[in-house]
C-alpha cells in the first residue's frame, strides 16, 4: 500500500517497540512493576491507535486540504507524557540520583529515525531540505546519548555537557516538525521543493513524530527542568550544590 521498502518498516518498528520496551523497562528496573507495565502497555495502545488511523488515511498530506492531525497527534502524545509524569510514583523515580541516565539513554533509539529519513531521502521520497538535517541530527543525538549514558554510568558528565545534549535535542526535533510541516502539500505550504515531505503522513513515517518524537520532546523537557531546579536549589542561601544533585558531577 505504501511506497516503503521492508528495510525501512523494520527500522521505524524497532524504534518504535525499542521506545515502548524502554518506558517500561526504566520503570521496572526503578523498583515499579505495575508502573513499568502500565507505562508500557499504555503507550503500545497509542502506537495503535495511532497505526490503525493512519492505515485509514487519517494522517495523510494532500495538496488541496490542510491536515493538522500529525502535529496534534505530536503534541497530544507530548502533553499525555507530560501529564504522566506527575504521578507521584514518576515523580519520585525522576528525583532519583539513577535519573539523568534513564532520561538520557532512551534517545539512542534516534539513530533509528536518523537513518529513515536518510533512506527515505536516498529513495527520493523525502525533500533533502528536510531529511538532511532530521536525519543528521538524529544520527547526531543518538550517537551521543551513548556516550553520554556510559559516563553518565560512571558519574563523569559535567551539567554542561548534559545541558547542551538537551538543548540541541529539542532543537533538533522542533527544526524537524518545523520543516516538515512547511514543506508538506496544503494551502499552509511555505517551502517549495520536489517531493514534499508528505511521506511523513504515511506509514511507516507517520510513527515517528506521532509515537517516537513526544516521548524523546518529554525526556528533554524533563531532564531540563530538572537540571534547573537543581541549580536553582543549590543557589539557595545555607546550601551548597552536591555531586548527588541531579546525579551530575560538576556544576554548571
């Protein structure tokens, strides 16, 4: 039904299961079982709903129309992470010095999106305007949250080497909706190139922003505000910032 090779629907799967086995997992291995299941059984539901409706073409880009259910889809998933994260039970997981690792670690899993984006360029079924820096700075984040998950094992990562992953990890996934919705057909399309980024509407290329990128836009978002606090709490008169603070070594 779409134009994608196996290759490419294997990649986009494994990023997407690897995604919803992480949730669970980190929830897990943190001492919360049902919390783990729940997380991971819940975000497994979204990813089918999310498949079934872009199956029935929920999703797809046309020239004459404007469709806004990917970015809603993204930003609903975001907002659901989000919210989740306000259960008491995640909330005293994300104090924990293990934190920084759990939510940096799951961002190896863009090297998946990295890589379809650039087979989906080399196919000629994405715009290079898009799919080169999508794909490169997936490829980019993904590669460093390996290195840094490894130190941040051993302790060894400064708050600003953890600041700038975060920042540019959000730069990254917002420049690619950006430019992935002013190059989609439609009335609201601002970039003009030969082909459009509609494959992004389909499946496989759908899962992406709508499952993947809420779930990587939460953990950067969290892992900041948390990053935050702790310098703001370690600025407080009579407190002096630790090493156990956040779990990062040096301070910023």
């Amino acid at each position: 039904m779409y134009p994608f090779p196996v290759a490419v629907w294997l990649i986009v799967l494994a990023g997407v299961s690897g995604t919803v086995l992480l949730l669970g997992a980190g929830l897990r291995r943190a001492g919360n079982l049902r919390l783990g299941l729940a997380a991971g059984t819940g975000w497994a539901a979204w990813a089918l709903v999310i498949a079934l409706l872009a199956n029935a073409g929920a999703f797809r880009l046309t020239p004459h129309t404007a469709n806004p259910l990917i970015g809603v889809a993204a930003l609903g998933g975001t907002a659901i992470a989000l919210g989740c994260t306000g259960i008491p039970a995640i909330t005293r997981i994300l104090s924990d010095p293990a934190a920084p690792w759990r939510l940096t670690a799951p961002h190896i899993l863009r090297v998946t999106g990295g890589t379809v984006f650039l087979t989906a360029f080399a196919l000629g079924s994405l715009p290079a305007i898009f799919a080169l820096p999508a794909g490169l700075g997936d490829l980019g984040i993904g590669l460093e949250a390996i290195v840094l998950s490894r130190m941040l094992r051993r302790g060894s990562v400064g708050r600003g080497a953890l600041l700038w992953f975060n920042i540019l990890g959000t730069l990254d996934l917002v420049t690619a909706m950006t430019l992935g919705f002013l190059a989609a057909p439609g009335p609201t399309r601002i970039i003009t190139v030969t082909p459009t980024t509609a494959a992004n509407g389909l499946l496989p290329l759908v899962l992406i922003p709508t499952v993947i990128v809420p779930i990587m836009l939460t953990l950067h978002i969290v892992s900041l505000s948390k990053m935050r606090a702790a310098v703001r709490d370690s600025r407080r008169p009579g407190r002096t910032a630790a090493p156990s603070d956040y779990g990062i070594s040096s301070g910023l």
